[in-house]
C-alpha cells in the first residue's frame, strides 16, 4: 500500500469518527438540533468516497481493515476526550496491535 493511500486511508478514519461524534452529539441533543445529523451524514459521505477512491488500487480487505482500525483509534480519543469514556489496558493494547498490523498489511503487498 503506497503512503498515499495509507494518508487518504487515514483521513477517512478522521472523516468517519466525526460523523460518529456528530451522530452521538445529535442523538444526544435536544429536538430541533438536526444540523448534527446533515453534518454527519456528509462527513459519512466524503468518508466514504475517498474510501472508494483508494479501492481502485488497494484490496479491499486491507482498505477496510486500514479504516476500522483508524476510525477506532479516532473514536477512542474522541470518547475519552468528549464523553468521558474510558478504555481497559486490554482495549488499548488491541489498538496498538492493530495500528502495528496496518504496518504488516502494507508491507506485505510490496
């Protein structure tokens, strides 16, 4: 995977975590707040193009691998920093191995 395709693959996982914070954040707000729920769906939206962008030259295992794994990284920061959510010592070292086998899925394919 080209470090152009790992950096489009990473601003999706950011694109995507902020539609799942504008979703929390319009689930979570009084009626009448549907601004939160446009801003998400296009966050999803221009998430989800580049995602198809960097199909036509990443498999698709690996692409979607790549984002779940960003977009999980994305969301844990963001719980913790927005909503007060904690992570155990097991969920974080299951980040840290998936962020390392991002690294195993690019190099393979060279």
């Amino acid at each position: 995977m080209s470090p152009l395709n790992v950096a489009i693959l990473f601003c999706v996982g950011i694109f995507l975590a902020g539609g799942d914070f504008a979703m929390k954040t319009w689930s979570s707000s009084e009626q009448g707040k549907s601004i939160w729920y446009i801003f998400a769906i296009l966050l999803y939206v221009v998430g989800l193009t580049a995602y198809g962008y960097t199909l036509k030259s990443v498999d698709f295992a690996t692409a979607t691998y790549a984002i779940l794994i960003f977009n999980m990284l994305f969301v844990a920061v963001v719980g913790y920093t927005y909503f007060n959510d904690t992570l155990s010592t097991f969920e974080l070292a299951g980040i840290v191995f998936g962020i390392t086998s991002i690294a195993f899925f690019s190099f393979s394919k060279t």
